[in-house]
C-alpha cells in the first residue's frame, strides 16, 4: 500500500457523500474511484468529489489495482454481495452498518476476511471516535461515582424514506438507527448481559418503526434505548451514578459531555476536538490497520461485529421480523 491511502466508494448516495466530504479533508487518505449501478451516476459523482476514476459496476472498482480500500455505502440489504466480491478479490474492506442482513452473512465475511487474510471492518462510526473513548474513560473515572444506569434516545422523522419501510431492504429503525444506542451501551457499559427484554412497533409491511430495548446486566447496572422513525428524539445519552450522572448531547455523533452532581449541579464539561466530519476516524484506523497486516481494526474487532448483529437477529425474532435473507 502506498503511503496515502487510495479509496474506492461502492456507491453513491448519501452516506458515500459524507465519505467523499471526508476524504477530501484527510491528509492520509483520498478518493481515488467511485463506482454506482449506473456509470453517469458515478461519472457525476466522481465530478463533484474530485475522483480520478468512476466506474459503472463495482466489480470494476475491485479489479483496480490502485485501490487501498473499498467503502461500501450501499443499503444494509446489499452489503454482503458486494463485500463479499470484494474480499475474495482480495480488496480490504471497511463495510457501512449495520454491517450485514443477517448474523450467518456477517460470519462469511469474516471468514473469507480470515482465510484470506484481507482487512474487513465496520464503518459504525461512533466506535472509532476518539470523544467515545473520553466517554467511557469519564464513565470509569468516579467522577459520577459508581454508574448504575444508562439511558440512550435516537429518532428522526425518516418513516417515510423507502430504506427504512422496505422489508427487502432491511428497513426499520433498529437497523439504520437502534445499532447506535446498543453501542453506545456496548461500548460504555461492556458486554456482560444477564438478558435483553424488548418491545417494538411495526408497520405494515412488518418492519419496526419504533422500539425499546433494555440490557440487564449481571451487577445488576441497566441500559434502556429508545429508537423511532416517527419522530426527532432529544438523541442524549445519559449515564447515572451514585454520585452524579453525564449527559452526552448527541450518541449518534457526541460533542459535549457534561457532568453534573446528585444535586443536579453542573461540575464539569469537556467538549470533542475538531472534526472533520467524524467518519475520519475509521478510515485512519483501517490505513493504520492495513499497513500492519491486520485484518480488522481494534475499536470494531470481529467479534464484536458479531456480537451486535446476533443481537440483531435475536431482537428480530422476537419480533417476528425475518428479511428475504434469512430464507
């Protein structure tokens, strides 16, 4: 690998222009090729972020051999096809959440990823951010005592967009939206569950569009989420001890942690360093990671990957939701 990283995008939507954005704020990395379904859509692409390359299927993105790393931004529902392509290529991988349809294809990537020997990772963005390390560091310190409770709230007003009410394309607010508080108790709480208890409510086509889920822990800590398509949520993250508790402002991209005493004081602020858009983090850990020889990062290990989205397919069986690839 060169010393700059050389980036390809699998696909062009939303997500891929918020990397494409990013990239072009990083030193250590650019946006070297995009690929799309339809090559005006990728030449358009390409155009607007400054790529050298633009392809009109992503096969054609795999077999360029000056790409470092393939991001792929497609749906949930097409994740695995394209990651799978690419690993067995033998192009490193960092992979939009969540990260597969399912656990059984989460656990064949991993293992082309193994056999193979090819970087494969999550792009859950909040895992690599260097404020959710503060975060935890801050829940550890004593500074709120000994944490007992956590409460995590994420919602837009997305119920009408087709990702997320289109069962064929894993829609529901669990996918595109739950995955985040579930880390953010992953990442701040550990994951030593006694159990997981649960509700949601889905629509027509029987994907969820709301839920609540909490996390029981074996020293008796809680962690309590809340997920809607419906509507916009205060997005806070709250982490309560006997001494005090924090209020992260937002678990989907956390800026300002505050700490206030039990006599709801505030006694402390700390604020995340300058970002580019915060997506940069994953891609410095994935150059770093590819040029060691590793094949996965870290703050997203494997096994880790698969622990979420097991959790995934548990919640969802409880649910009664099962995706065209669970067949």
């Amino acid at each position: 690998m060169q010393q700059k990283l050389k980036v390809g995008i699998l696909g062009a939507g939303h997500i891929a222009q918020k990397m494409a954005t990013t990239l072009m704020g990083m030193k250590e990395a650019e946006l070297y090729a995009v690929a799309a379904r339809e090559l005006s859509r990728a030449e358009q692409f390409a155009d607007e972020f400054h790529a050298q390359k633009a392809y009109g299927n992503y096969e054609a993105l795999a077999d360029d051999p000056d790409i470092d790393l393939i991001y792929i931004a497609t749906p949930h529902s097409h994740h695995f096809g394209p990651a799978r392509m690419c690993l067995l290529k033998g192009k490193p991988v960092l992979c939009e959440k969540a990260f597969t349809a399912n656990a059984r294809e989460a656990e064949e990537l991993i293992r082309i990823a193994q056999e193979k020997q090819v970087f494969l990772a999550e792009a859950i963005w909040t895992r690599y951010m260097p404020f959710s390390r503060t975060i935890r560091e801050l829940t550890e310190s004593g500074i709120i005592g000994k944490p007992m409770m956590l409460t995590a709230s994420l919602g837009y007003p997305i119920a009408h967009k087709e990702r997320i009410v289109r069962l064929e394309l894993c829609g529901g607010a669990l996918y595109d939206l739950g995955v985040y508080p579930i880390n953010f108790a992953l990442m701040t709480f550990g994951n030593d569950l006694e159990k997981i208890t649960s509700t949601c409510m889905k629509n027509e086509a029987g994907v969820d569009m709301q839920n609540s889920i909490t996390f029981t822990y074996r020293d008796g800590r809680m962690a309590v989420m809340q997920t809607t398509a419906f509507c916009a949520s205060d997005r806070q993250g709250i982490i309560s001890g006997d001494k005090g508790y924090l209020v992260i402002d937002n678990i989907n991209n956390p800026q300002q942690a505050v700490v206030y005493n039990t006599d709801h004081q505030e006694t402390g602020r700390y604020t995340c360093p300058p970002q580019i858009t915060g997506f940069e983090y994953q891609v410095l850990e994935a150059a770093e990671a590819i040029r060691q020889g590793a094949i996965e990062p870290a703050s997203m290990p494997h096994a880790e990957t698969l622990r979420v989205m097991r959790m995934l397919d548990s919640l969802r069986k409880e649910w009664g939701i099962r995706f065209p690839m669970d067949e």
